[in-house]
C-alpha cells in the first residue's frame, strides 16, 4: 500500500468533516441514482463552509503526491474518495489523510481474455513498429525541406522527397486497420489525456469510463466487478463525457449513447444520438428518468427512447438543469433556456430565451444559483445572466494571468470558485454586480473541485488536495 504525503493535518476538522460527507452522501442518493461529475451536475454545494483562502502552504490539510495528472473531477463516497490518474488507472484515497488505498490500471492488456493477450501483445508491437518508422520518415522529410529551400531545382532532392513521400503513404495505409482495432490508443489532445471523464457511484459501486475506450466497475474495496472496451472514440481530441446512473444502469456515451446494466456491463438499450464532450444531465418526468445530452436530444433512460431533439447546444460544456429548465452554454450557438415539458406525451419542449454573452469557448459548464445563471469563457471572463429573461448582469475580466479556464463555476456555501488551469482560483460572491471576495494561487489543476463540510478537494497536476482551515 502506497502511502500519501501530509502537508499539514487537523484530525478534528477531518473527523468532523468525514461525518459530513457521509451524511451528504446518504442525503444525496436519497433522490439520485448517485454521485459523480460536479456531484450531481449541478456543481452546488449549499451547505458548505469552505475557506476562501489558500495556497499551497496556507489552510492543507493534507496533500497527496500524484505520480501523474488528470482532469477528472474527484468523487466523494463515504469515507473514500476516488480519482483517476493518465492514462488509465481508478485511484482510491481514504478520505481522513489522503493515503491511497487502492489503485487499477485499465491499459487493453488489463481486460482482455487471457486467450488474446498474444495476438493482442504481437499486435500492439507490430503497431509500435510502424509509429517508430513513420517518425523516422518524418524526420527524413523534414531535413529534407531545409535542404530543398537551400537549393529548390536540385533533381537528386527532388527524387529524394518524392521517394519519402510516397513510403509515407504506404506506412500510412499499413496503420490504419490497427486504428480500428482495440490494440492501440485512439488520439486524444494533450490537455484532454485520457482521463477527463469522472467516474461515478452509487455508494457500494463505482463505475468509470476511460479515453481508451474501456468501462469498468468495482466494489468500494477495489473488488473489479466487470470491465470490458465499450466503444473507441474517434474524434482527434478525446473523450470527455462522464457516466452517469439512470433506471439501475451506467449510461456511457462514446459514440452512440449505451446503457449498461450496472452490475454486469451488459448492453441493455442504445440510443442513435450525437456525442459532445459534455456529460448528459438526469430529470425526471412523470416518474420517468430523463437523460438531456449536450447535443439538446432527450433520451428515455427506461428504453432510449429520444423524445426530443435540438433543445440546445454545448460544444464542450453540460446542459444545466434548474426548476424545470435546461440551460445551454455555447460558443457557437447563442445560450438557451428550455423548458421541459409536464408530460411525456407530447414531449413539448418551450425555448425561454436566447443570449449571447461573450463568443468565446465554454470548457467550463455553467451553474445556476438564486436567479442567476452564471459561466466563465476559456479566456476567463465571468458572466452572469438573469435566469428568467437571458439578461445579461455583468461580464467581468478575471485577469489571473497566462491560462484558460477548464473548471467549471462551483458553488460552495456562500461563494462561488472560479479556477483557471495556471492554478489561479477567485472567490465571487454571488448577485446582479460581481464582487470579488478572494484570489488564490495553488499549482496547476483543470478539475473543477468538491466540497464537503468546510473542506475542499481539489485534483492537481502532481498532488491531491484536501483544503481546509487550520
């Protein structure tokens, strides 16, 4: 058993807080499916006392060094909080001092029959083989264009490069059924890595989704209840949507969406509906669990029924849902509320309003508060919208230096958190005119935190935080 790094400890606020967090738990499961990505979508902790001011030497109560990064958001469960770690690994930390528990990598070779580890082993080596020649290609071609600008009519070079061009080709056209299969990585962006999806519980079980393509459960000991490759996204820049529980099942949705019967990973519906980055949020209507997709489709989570499409649009963040109402942050889209209808039959939807606050990219989803709907674009500028109309309140230029903001907006007690991926977080109090209440600096992080009692979790790039006052 690997064990944690403590900066600094306050054994009755963690006790205390400990206390909290399982009873916010049972509170929450008490009207969801579970647990998992800003808690439970909504990013709002009401009932927090946080600190508002920290550092990497100020109010830790524990730290625990991380041997690599991710931009998954940590999960609370009881006393145990879960992570992840590029590229593939479910990390489980105890919550009081951070030691790690227990931790499962989930490379291809990981969940794969036993009987297809050779083929699969030959494969992977096979495919390493050809990378390794397409970079020397590559290389051969670029230094080969240096010595073309230096003499443009030189024949010999000229052959040179078409030789190199053409064996490109061909190593090309001898990658791609690898690509197709579940021997190697998909692509993913170096910010985006592997593991930005979160995983999510329902506090016996813990369920996770991996940028690879592999879907996993497990016991809250680390006992693995099934994992098996789902779907391998395709896309050049990763995967990103969280699972979430609806009706008994794990909804996953790489490519087309997928509900998984919880407890044994077997396909129980699929649905024909577009992906996005964002993760998918959970109403209910009529009794009925409603999944709302970033796309603006609306799935029966019983049968994967779409009821209803182009509510909405996020390109990168999550529809937020608040007293009936789907709120929709955009780039490319103007912002929308919807309605959601009373009924099933008709599934009649009603769009409330449209804005454009500032055109920038929302990597960040947004959150919905007292009236108030709120975002921050990745080039920090906070807005804040009144909820009913689309007004908009105020824009305001964080300033925290060279970053983009990938955190979404988090609600804790009285204040809400505002993170940027330099490791800047601002402190604003919520209301009509921005009112900024404290600015902190702690080392680079994209997750967005949770909250629990007065403490705050917080995944960085090399270190698991547990902040707190001491």
């Amino acid at each position: 058993m690997e064990r944690s790094t403590a900066v600094s400890r306050s054994t009755t606020t963690v006790v205390t807080a400990i206390m909290l967090c399982a009873l916010m738990i049972s509170a929450h499961l008490a009207f969801a499916d579970g647990v998992g990505w800003r808690m439970d979508g909504t990013g709002k902790y009401p009932d927090a006392t946080p600190v508002t001011e920290f550092s990497t030497e100020t109010n830790v109560v524990w730290a625990t060094p991380m041997e690599n990064w991710s931009n998954a958001n940590p999960v609370i469960v009881g006393e145990k909080l879960f992570i992840c770690v590029e590229p593939n690994t479910l990390m489980c930390l105890n919550l009081n001092d951070g030691t790690i528990l227990w931790q499962a990598p989930h490379d291809y070779t990981d969940v794969a029959e036993a009987d297809a580890l050779a083929d699969m082993e030959q494969k992977q080596a096979e495919y390493n083989d050809l990378r390794g020649q397409i970079g020397q290609v590559g290389k051969q071609m670029r230094q080969l264009r240096k010595q073309r600008q230096d003499d443009p009519d030189n024949a010999e070079l000229k052959t040179k490069a078409e030789q190199l061009k053409q064996q490109m080709t061909d190593l090309q056209t001898q990658m791609k059924p690898y690509m197709t299969t579940w021997y190697v990585l998909p692509p993913a962006h170096a910010v985006n890595g592997y593991t930005s999806a979160t995983p999510v519980s329902d506090g016996e079980h813990v369920w996770t989704l991996f940028g690879n393509g592999i879907a996993a459960c497990y016991d809250l000991d680390g006992n693995r209840v099934w994992a098996r490759p789902l779907d391998k996204p395709l896309n050049a820049w990763g995967h990103s949507a969280s699972p979430i529980l609806a009706d008994g099942n794990v909804i996953m949705h790489v490519l087309g969406m997928k509900a998984l019967d919880a407890l044994t990973g077997d396909l129980v519906w699929e649905a024909a509906v577009p992906n996005y980055w964002g993760t998918s949020a959970v109403v209910e209507i009529e009794d009925t669990p409603i999944i709302i997709t970033p796309k603006g489709n609306a799935v029966n989570a019983t049968d994967g029924t779409v009821l209803a499409e182009k509510m909405g649009n996020c390109t990168y963040a999550a529809p937020v849902v608040a007293d009936g109402i789907v709120y929709f942050a955009d780039d490319n889209q103007p912002w929308r509320a919807v309605k959601l209808p009373e009924t099933l039959e008709p599934f009649a939807f009603e769009e409330l309003w449209q804005a454009r606050p500032l055109k920038a990219r929302y990597y960040g989803s947004p959150i919905v508060h007292e009236g108030i709907v709120y975002g921050v674009t990745n080039t920090q500028t906070f807005s804040a919208l009144d909820a009913a109309t689309g007004e908009l309140l105020y824009e305001q230029a964080l300033g925290m230096g060279k970053g983009e903001c990938y955190p979404s907006a988090t609600l804790a007690g009285e204040y809400l958190f505002v993170g940027c991926d330099n490791g800047e977080m601002v402190v604003v109090a919520p209301g009509n005119t921005y009112v900024e209440v404290a600015r902190n600096s702690l080392e680079p992080f994209r997750a967005s935190p949770v909250f629990a009692g007065g403490l705050m979790y917080l995944r960085g790039y090399d270190n698991m935080y547990c902040i707190g006052a001491q």
